[in-house]
C-alpha cells in the first residue's frame, strides 16, 4: 500500500514536472508581472489599498447574488433563513465597501490589527507552553513582533487605513511573483 501511494506520488509530482516545464515561458511572465504588480503597490499603496477594498466589495456583491440565486425554490433546505441572512449581509458589505471605500479600509484595518494581535498573544502562549523544546524563542519572538505590530498600526490608525492594505498586497504579490519566476526560471534551466 505504501509503494502504490509513494509510486503515485512520484507520478504526480513528474506530471508537475513536466507541465511546469512546458509552460515554463507563461509561468516566468505571470512571475514577472506579479512582481511589477507588487512593486506599483508598494510605491501606490493608498491606490491599491482602496483597489483592494473595492474588489472585496464587487466579489461579496456578486457571490452574495450567486448564493442568493442559488436559494430560489429552496425554502425546505434546511438553515435557509440562515443562509439567506448571509446573503443579505454579503450584499449589504459589498455595496457599503463599494459606496465608502475610505470605511471599508478602516474596518479591513482593524480587523488585521486584532489578528495580529491574537496571532501574536497566540504565538507567545505557544512558545512558552513548549519551552523546552529547541528553538522555541523563535516562536516566542514572532509573538512578541507580532503584539508589537498591533500596536504600532493601532497607535498610528487613521493613517495605517491608507497604506496597510496595498503594502501587504504589495508583499504578497511580491513574494509569490518571485517564487514562480523562480520555479519557472530554474526549470528552463534544467
């Protein structure tokens, strides 16, 4: 059993492989642009942070539509009336952040301010619940910049609103943009 599993495994991951490096030129580009993307939100992070709350805003609109389609003739399911509540308050949201973007980024802001935060509590409990184990202190220092981040974006709030989503956008586009057009590069080479 533990061969068929691992032989299967070896035949996936040749398959990705292979499709990787078919495509590798397509993937390089997507990597590139990502990284050009997330380069234009770190130097226009209010533009992209404002894009991005206007983005969840039209995808809650249109899935709260979708889900709420997806309802019609369905009042015997059960939870309905629950579900259709969630329709609702997803079109609500999404009109809201499409109306005031400006709020809509205080609130988004906020809410990554509490989860850094408890992230952060999380992390420092964590490492102390483990401390004997080897490297622990990393986990403990990672909770404690995470805490310290928390503060630092809910010291300085009306102005974090503006920047802080289009800066973690940045990032992230950044980060992953590479990692393709890394993978891609790396396999055109083999």
């Amino acid at each position: 059993m533990t061969m068929s599993l691992e032989s299967a495994a070896q035949a996936m991951r040749e398959a990705m492989r292979q499709t990787v490096k078919r495509y590798s030129l397509w993937y390089l580009v997507q990597g590139v642009m990502m990284v050009l993307g997330g380069v234009l939100a770190l130097v226009y992070p209010f533009v992209s942070s404002a894009a991005v709350v206007l983005f969840l805003g039209w995808v809650l609109i249109i899935s709260g539509v979708v889900q709420g389609i997806s309802l019609i003739g369905a009042q015997n399911v059960p939870h309905f009336w629950l579900q259709l509540v969630s329709v609702v308050l997803s079109v609500i949201v999404g009109v809201l952040f499409l109306r005031h973007p400006g709020e809509g980024l205080l609130a988004l802001t906020l809410l990554l301010i509490v989860f850094f935060m408890v992230e952060g509590i999380s992390k420092v409990i964590f490492a102390l619940t483990i401390r004997p184990f080897p490297n622990w202190g990393w986990v403990l220092a990672s909770g404690v910049i995470g805490i310290l981040l928390a503060f630092y974006l809910w010291a300085s709030l009306p102005i974090t609103a503006i920047w802080l989503l289009g800066v973690l956008l940045g990032i992230q586009l950044i980060s992953e943009g590479a990692a393709i057009g890394y993978l891609a590069w790396q396999v055109r080479q083999t």
